[in-house]
C-alpha cells in the first residue's frame, strides 16, 4: 500500500516543520501540504484529498473544531489527529463527536505522535482491500484490544504493585513518576520503572510537559 497522506494544519510555521518533520520521519507517512488557516486547510483537503490532517484547534480564522465540523456536514471522513494546545473537555467532546481519531495535548515528543499515526495507519489498513473486513481488522478500527496473555513483569516488579499503579494511573487521568509514588506509597524511581513498563507494552503515553527551566517532566497516562 501507499504511504498514507497527511496534511498538516497550524498557524505557527515553526510549529507546522516541525510536525512536518516528525511526520516524515515515520515510515508509511509523507506530508502532501501545510496549511496555516481554517479556510485553507478546507481547500487543501478538497484539492489534495490526504488520509489524515494533523489539525490544531487555535487557528487564525476559525477553530478546528469548525474545520472538523464543516467537513463532517459535507461528507468528508478523511482522518483527523488533533494536535493542540487546547485541554477545555467541551473542546475534547467535540473532536470525539466528530469522529477525530486521535486527541494529542502541544507539547509532546515524537513518540507521542508516532504511537498515534501507527496506529491510525493499521485502522487504515485494516479497510484498504475490497473484501468484507475480518474481526480483526473491525477491532483495529475501533481501537479494541486483541485478546493477550497477561504480560510478563520485569524482574523487580510485582504485580500487586503493577495493579496499584495501573489503578492510579487510570483514576488521576495523568500522573508524574513524582505523583504515582505519592499515590501508591513508593519510591519516585520504582514508580518510573513501572510506568515507563506501561508505556513499553503499550498500555500507557508518556508526553513531555515543559516548565520554565531545566529538563521536561514526563507525565503518563492509560491508552
């Protein structure tokens, strides 16, 4: 199959190449045009016909919310990963109601993004032949896990402490390393090592969260 296609949208040029860049770093992904406004993300996306559009929400013309709306009414069901500042839950429920595939807080890491456009290509993928798609396929679409055996813990790891921080981490939503031990009762770097397990297996993100100084703090959450 051809690499998928993506259209990136974002007012910020130095914001928009580096996207561009992470984007073309990933194999099975080539950007086919870049896009500053509302207006010219919507003609773009009728001339260039991409796969997915890369949309952040603050644009200079109107919000990608409305972006995202205005090509639901007309029919267009071209794949959309919203990339953006924007945390507000009305703004969430309405890129999830829009049948957005992905929802990715500014700033994160390459690997951030990576997880997210692998994982829009298999449901890609999973739709591109002719025939009736399998269970499987459908699951790739939906996002629904195959089933697994349970994953073996790295030596050091308990899973009693494993269910603990994974229970935590589901109910704060994000969490630090600093955070999870507070929650759980151990040490930072025991917490780390548990976290940093999730994300291994695919069971959790990590995003970096920039401050005024010194190095980002990874932040965590369930997939």
């Amino acid at each position: 199959m051809s690499d998928v296609a993506v259209l990136v949208v974002d007012d910020d040029f130095m914001v928009a190449r580096i996207h561009t860049q992470f984007v073309e770093r990933t194999p099975g992904f080539r950007v086919v045009g870049v896009a500053s406004t509302g207006r010219a993300a919507l003609d773009d996306i009728g001339r260039l016909h991409p796969d997915l559009v890369l949309l952040d929400v603050h644009l200079p013309d109107m919000t990608g919310i409305e972006v995202l709306r205005r090509l639901r009414a007309e029919g267009d069901d071209v794949g959309v990963l919203v990339v953006t500042a924007a945390r507000e839950a009305d703004t969430v429920r309405a890129a999830a109601a829009g049948g957005a595939a992905h929802y990715l807080v500014k700033p994160f890491d390459y690997d951030d993004l990576r997880v997210r456009l692998e994982s829009f290509r298999a449901a890609h993928l999973a739709l591109s032949g002719s025939g009736s798609p399998g269970q499987q396929d459908i699951d790739a679409v939906f996002g629904a896990a195959a089933p697994v055996a349970p994953a073996t813990l790295p030596k050091g790891l308990s899973p009693q402490t494993a269910d603990l921080v994974q229970s935590a981490l589901l109910e704060a939503g994000e969490l630090s390393a600093a955070e999870c031990a507070d929650a759980v009762g151990i040490s930072r770097v025991s917490a780390r090592r548990y976290l940093e397990h999730f994300v291994a297996r695919g069971s959790a993100v990590v995003r970096l969260q920039y401050g005024g100084g010194g190095r980002p703090e990874r932040r965590y959450r369930s997939t």
